[in-house]
C-alpha cells in the first residue's frame, strides 16, 4: 500500500513559558515538517465561547516515525498548513507494517 503524501504540514508541540507577571503563556515550537494525506470527514457546527466555529473532523495520514521520536505526532500537538491549524486528537497505525500513521484531527474555521 503507498499513499499519496502531497501536503507539507509543520508539526507543533505546545510550549507553556512564564510570562513574567506570574502567569503562563502558550506557544507552539516547530518540530519538523511532514507531508501528509488529508482526508475529510462530516462538518458540525459547535460554539465556543459563543462564538460558532465549523469543526470538521480530518485523517491525517503520515509517514510513521519511531516510537519516542520527536518527530512522531501525539495528541494535544497540531499540524499547520501555512495559517491553517488541525489540532491532533488521536493517532493509530494505518497499516500492519508500521509504514504509517493515522493522525484524528480537526479543523475549525468561523461559520
């Protein structure tokens, strides 16, 4: 089985610094780049903070990189496509091989 990997995606880890007021702030640190297959799946709409957002659930799929690597993604790290965000929520093995990855992800953009 071969994929068709033809997006480049930035893997982001969060990074939560002091910010000198006794509070922390959030950033993400780059921790490579991959290229992926994006998949989409069926679009809701949800509210945060009354604010709606379409959330629209995504399957990642990636070369897989060994376990403990730094460059194999795990929940609570992001993908970004230029300005495009997909939060990662899960990640299993595509195939029996171990040759790649399913990343569960989503997308939310304003409705």
């Amino acid at each position: 089985m071969r994929e068709m990997l033809n997006r480049r995606l930035v893997l982001e880890a969060p990074l939560s610094e002091e910010d000198g007021a006794g509070g922390r702030v959030l950033s993400w640190a780059g921790l490579g780049t991959h290229w992926a297959k994006i998949e989409p799946g069926t679009g809701r709409e949800v509210a945060i903070a009354e604010v709606p957002l379409g959330s629209v659930p995504l399957k990642i799929t990636v070369r897989a990189s060994p376990m403990g690597s730094m460059a194999r993604p795990e929940p609570g790290q992001r993908f970004r496509e230029g300005g495009r965000i997909y939060p990662i929520l899960a990640v299993s093995e595509k195939d029996a091989g171990g040759r790649y990855l399913t990343c569960f992800a989503r997308e939310e953009v304003p409705a």
